[in-house]
C-alpha cells in the first residue's frame, strides 16, 4: 500500500514539475516577445531621432520647415500643463484619501464611492477629454487654454492618485495612530504628524507615476482642441499651449520624411522626461520608506 502510494506521489511531482518547466519557458519566451518589440520600438526612434537631438532642436519654435523645426514651445506647454496638473490632483486626490480612510463611515455610500473611483482609474482617457470639453471649454468658457488642459488631465490622473494615496494611508500600520491617540493627540495631529508622513513614499510613488501618464497622454487634449502647432509661447494660465505628445503627433502626420525624424527626437525628450520623473518616484520611495 506504500509502495503504491509512493509512486503515485512521484508521478504526480514528475507531472507537476513537467508543467511547472513547460510554464517557466512559455512565460520566459513571452517576455523576451515582448522585449524583442520593445528593443526594436527603441532602436528605430534613437536611429531616427538621436541625429537631431541638439541645442537648436530644444530651443527652436515649431516651423513649417524640419530643418527650423524644434520642440521649445511644446516643452515648455508641458512644463505649464503639470504646474496646473500637479497641485490640483495631488491636493484633491490626497485629501480625498485621508477623508476615505480616517473619516468617512464605513457603509453602503462610503464603499459605493470607493468602487467608483477604482473603476474611474480604468475609465479611457478620451471620455475625460470629452468631459474636459463639455465642463471646462464650454460651460467655463475656459477655451483652449492652460487651465484647461490642466483641469482636465487632473481629472484624467485623479482615480490613480486617490487609489495610490488609500493604499499608502492604509499601509500605516494602526498602533502609530494608537500611540498617537494615548499621547493626547487629536485626530488631525495624528494625521499631519504620524500618518501622512509614514505614507508619503506612496503617495509620492503613485502621484509622480500618475504625473508621468498625463505627460504622455494625448487623446484628451485632442478632442479639448489644443493647437498642433503653436509658434509663441503661453504667458497666463487662459493662453494656448501644445504640449510634446500633441507635437509629436503633428510631426508623425506630415507627409516629409524629415519631420517623421523630428517626431522620433521629440519622443526620446519625451522618454528622457518619463525616466526622471520615475527614477524620482523610485528614489522617494528608497528615501523615505520605513518598516515597521
């Protein structure tokens, strides 16, 4: 009966480590897939575009001519896009939170809004441009300016921060608070003093890696109607602005092929300004993250 039993016990691991093998290299052959793709993405735009990243390229005004053609307007309209984007979605999605996850009941209502703001996080980015259009151009007569674009991409990035920002507020761990509370703290203080800045690697992560997707986001502000081309630079809040995605867009649908290698240029400044937001996102969270 043991016998029996002790080949049947070898079979079956003979059979689940056979599958565990044929998994390990189905998943490793779709990786290196997927970074096949990924290499030859890279390889075409640095061989396209490495040739014409220069100081001319960075400072130049947009021009219906590749050789005067550069980038400096749309760079410098994502600078004044995320100056709106950031304090108004970080400000509303980490206050948001902190009323989620300290004050607010936990009943039908307050689960209700819970589950709506993760399904917003998954939402498309045209439905907010739509909403942007219908709210902040139209009804606000805000037209195709800096505050709306900005109000709009906030709206677009919002769900990710809200759910980044509860997820790092409810990592803290309850006996801070208790502590907290046993030491004659208020509700508030212990907020400001124990939790937030316990959750701050997180809800710095998640705020600059949303920050980082309404940089590369374009079909919002293609249907708000922001400029594809733009030759002066934005001076208050309701001037236009275009910014690199919707450049790069402009470039990639002219029929020369000198501005398809411009596009290639403006996307590595694109990915250069991705990779700094996000290795400061990794070095917050390497900073300032503790274990309890």
């Amino acid at each position: 009966m043991n016998l029996i039993n002790h080949e049947t016990v070898v079979k079956r691991m003979k059979s689940r480590l056979s599958k565990n093998s044929i998994s390990k290299w189905i998943f490793f052959a779709l990786t290196m897939f997927v970074l096949l793709i990924l290499g030859i993405l890279l390889f075409r735009i640095f061989s396209q575009g490495f040739g014409y990243l220069d100081l001319q390229f960075l400072q130049s005004l947009p021009s219906r001519k590749p050789e005067n053609a550069g980038v400096y307007a749309a760079l410098i309209g994502t600078i004044w896009l995320m100056a709106v984007v950031a304090p108004v979605s970080l400000l509303l999605g980490v206050g948001t939170a902190i009323y989620l996850e300290e004050y607010a009941k936990d009943n039908v209502i307050t689960n209700f809004i819970k589950v709506n703001i993760s399904n917003l996080a998954g939402v498309p980015s045209i439905v907010f441009g739509l909403l942007g259009l219908t709210v902040f151009v139209r009804a606000l007569a805000f037209g195709t300016s800096v505050l709306a674009a900005g109000l709009t991409m906030s709206l677009l990035v919002l769900p990710v921060i809200i759910v980044a920002a509860q997820e790092a507020i409810r990592a803290v761990p309850n006996q801070l608070r208790e502590a907290s509370f046993g030491l004659g703290a208020t509700k508030w203080q212990t907020i400001v003093r124990i939790v937030l800045p316990a959750a701050i690697p997180g809800i710095l992560t998640g705020g600059i890696l949303a920050l980082s997707r309404a940089i590369g986001e374009t079909a919002p502000l293609v249907v708000l109607g922001m400029p594809l081309f733009l030759a002066f630079l934005p001076k208050t809040l309701l001037d236009s602005i275009t910014v690199l995605p919707l450049q790069i867009y402009n470039w990639t649908g002219r029929p020369q092929v000198e501005f398809h290698a411009l596009a290639a240029a403006g996307i590595i400044v694109l990915l250069v300004m991705l990779i700094i937001m996000n290795s400061i996102a990794v070095l917050i969270r390497n900073k300032f993250q503790k274990r309890y």
